[in-house]
C-alpha cells in the first residue's frame, strides 16, 4: 500500500475516506420491485427469487427442523466453540438489560419502564458460504432483551452450511427460514404465507439487502443500513507494524469493498506497516478480495504531523472497528467518540470481537457511528414513561400548564387541568 500524508489530502480523497455510503442507489429500483412482489404475491414471489437469485428451488421456506439436526450433527469443537462464543456474547448483553424506576421530583413520582418487542427478524448471512458469528450476534442479544419470537432469514443452497445452522439454534433462534436477500427483508417486513411478520428487521447483508432494509423503514423498523466492513487503526512509535497491518489485512478480507485504514504520526512506522500489508496478503486464500479492498480509495496507510492530526483524523472517519495501539492508548480514546466498536493494546484483535470476546459486531459504517452506536440489548426494547402525581403535585405546576397550554392555543388542555381544581 501506498503510504500518504494525510496534509497533502485533495478534496476527492478527502471524500473518499469520510463521504463513504453503501452503495444501495444503484440497487434501490431493482430492490424496490422485488419488496413489492413479495408484499403483494407472497410464498410465490420468494420462491420465485430464490430460483433467479439463488439458484435453488426452495421447497418448504421452514427449515427450523433442519437448524435443530444441524447442531447436533457438526464437529463437537466446532460445537464448542459456537456455544463458547454464544456464551461470551450472552454474558455481554446480559449487563445491559435495563431495570425500571420510578424516582420522586417534588411530589412527582415519574420513571420508566421497559418491554421487549413481541417478535424480531434477524438477516444471517450465508447459503454456501458460514456465518455462524453473524447468527449469534443478532439473536442472542434479543432473547437476552426478552423477545418472545425471534425468528432468523438465511439464504438458501443446495446443501445449507450446517455450521452456520448450528450456530442460529445455538444462539436460540425459534423458526428459520430459507430465504435471503431482497426478498428475506421484505418477507419479514410485511409477512407471507409461511413467514410472519416482524416488528423490526437486524442484521447485515449485502448491498441488496441494505437497500431493501432502507425500503422497507417506516413500515418496519430496523437496526441501521450498514455498509461494507471498515476498520481504522490509529498507533504511534511503539506499535508492532505486523499486528497493525494484521488487523488491516484481516478486515480487507472480509469484502473488496471494505474500506482499511492505519494512521500514525510515525513516519517509519508508516512505512513499515505498508511493507508488512504486502507481506501478509501475499498468498491468502481470499488475496483476491483483500487486494481489492487495500487498492479501495477510502483505505491506505496515512502520516500525521502529530498524534492530534491522527485522532481528528480517526474522529471524522468515524469507523466501524476503531483499533488503537499506543502507548497511551487511553488518552487517546478519551479524545474520540465516533466509533462503532473500540479494540484497545496489542493484544486485543478486531477478530476477537468479530467472534468471541462477547461484545456485538453488527455496527454502523460509512460514519454512522457519528449517530448510533452498534446492535445490542437497546435495539429490542422498547421504554416508556410513568407518572402519577397527587393533587399537591398538579398543583405545584397548574399555573406553567395552563399558561402553556393557552399560549398554544390549545384551551382544552388548560381546563383538563382547571377541571381538577374545580
């Protein structure tokens, strides 16, 4: 990888890095057709798609059965570790399960409450191809949260990844079906003969399934439009230049649209990091897709003329895995608050949290992180405000509501109140 300045930056590479999208517009029409079919047309459509888009003839869409033989039949190691990771993930968001409250304010007696959504599609990526992270990131943290019904969308193929099944019954998934893409969004979103619908569609897919989560919004709700993988990794002199670029290279693997960035105030360090990017690529299964993703132009390797340059720098780009390595790795954090997940020292791999640390790995690209932060125990619970206030209480602030209330024009608002006093 080249190694740039990132003073000598030009407007189109400055656009490049921080203006990053999706890529959903030049799919949005296609999209857009195939959610209407499946809204008006149902079992027919999916099956349909699966035929066009899949190149599977999909017989009964209901493969919960075949999730429950699948776990039982894998690798006991592989088995383990599926159930280690889902453990991990489990024990995570289990610390984030909101309690309700309800304080006093001067004879006001207001809190919150919080319930779960009744029912939940989650998007697993697969088919051919495993997924099995991607099943425990989306259903664990939403039975954790208390859904009753969280049911999983993964595409079909002749013969289904079976690791990727064991991961979804592991995780706790109660139906599954064979669908993905386009199609599996807008079946959970308005439901079909084999499929109900859902209150709100998660998970990532790709740049047809990002579309139609976006068509879909406002008739369902749903997580956030992600994009491809990112990762930022911001060190200083005292970072080793293999696990720097080890991190970059292992994100560019994921995707010839994933964007992987290092940015330093080391010069020499800079430089070593590109070489040590070159070294490592060379000869991986996926080269292919990781050339591609280094040649991206919202990745490179880039110098800072101070590590204050380089946090602005990370705080704008606002990435979806954010990796620090430096010596005074806390100090910089503290400077940075757009970042969809944060790995911190040399021993802490993005791959770590992609897996098994326990913490979630569906987050916000493209710099959404500037807005939201990643899937968790939040995204399946609903809150609501309570309050009870006795006659004292109302009265404390009859004369604010009424005055309000008659400054807006609204006068039956104020006699609601009058009314109690009467």
């Amino acid at each position: 990888m080249n190694v740039q300045d990132i003073a000598d930056l030009g407007p189109d590479a400055r656009r490049a890095l921080f203006d990053r999208d999706a890529g959903v517009e030049a799919v949005r029409s296609d999209v857009r057709d195939i959610v209407d079919r499946v809204n008006e047309e149902g079992d027919v459509a999916v099956r349909e798609f699966c035929r066009e888009f899949d190149d599977v003839e999909v017989g009964n869409l209901d493969i919960t059965d075949e999730v429950e033989r699948a776990y039982e039949e894998i690798d006991a190691d592989v088995r383990e570790a599926i159930e280690t990771a889902a453990d991990n993930v489990r024990e995570f968001h289990e610390a984030q399960v909101p309690e309700d409250w309800r304080a006093d304010f001067d004879g006001r007696e207001l809190g919150r409450r919080f319930r779960p959504l009744e029912r939940v599609g989650v998007y697993v990526p697969g088919g051919a191809a495993a997924y099995p992270s991607s099943a425990l990131m989306g259903v664990v943290p939403a039975k954790v949260a208390g859904v009753d019904d969280v049911v999983v969308a993964t595409p079909p193929a002749e013969e289904q990844n079976p690791i990727t099944l064991a991961a979804i019954h592991a995780a706790g998934a109660d139906a599954v079906y064979s669908v993905g893409g386009a199609q599996a969004v807008a079946a959970l979103a308005y439901g079909t003969e084999t499929v109900d619908r859902v209150q709100k569609v998660v998970g990532p897919g790709n740049r047809w399934v990002t579309a139609a989560k976006a068509e879909v919004q406002g008739d369902v709700a749903i997580d956030f439009l992600a994009g491809p993988s990112e990762v930022l990794v911001v060190a200083d002199a005292t970072a080793d230049p293999a696990l720097v670029a080890s991190d970059v290279v292992a994100q560019a693997e994921h995707d010839p649209n994933a964007s992987v960035v290092a940015v330093t105030d080391d010069a020499a360090l800079a430089d070593d990091v590109a070489d040590e990017i070159e070294r490592q690529a060379a000869g991986r299964e996926r080269e292919d897709v990781v050339r591609d993703a280094l040649d991206n132009d919202a990745s490179g390797v880039f110098v800072a003329r101070s590590m204050s340059e380089a946090i602005l720098f990370a705080e704008e780009y606002a990435a979806e895995h954010l990796s620090i390595q430096a010596d005074d790795d806390e100090e910089i954090l503290s400077r940075i608050d757009s970042a969809g997940s944060v790995f911190l020292g040399p021993y802490t791999p993005v791959a770590a949290g992609d897996y098994a640390s326990g913490t979630n790995h569906v987050l916000p690209t493209n710099g959404l992180a500037k807005l939201t932060g990643g899937l968790s125990v939040d995204t399946f619970v609903r809150s609501t405000t309570v309050q009870r206030l006795d006659a004292d209480a109302l009265g404390a602030i009859r004369d604010t509501v009424e005055t309000l209330a008659e400054a807006e024009g609204l006068e039956a608002h104020a006699e609601s109140v009058r009314k109690r006093f009467d």
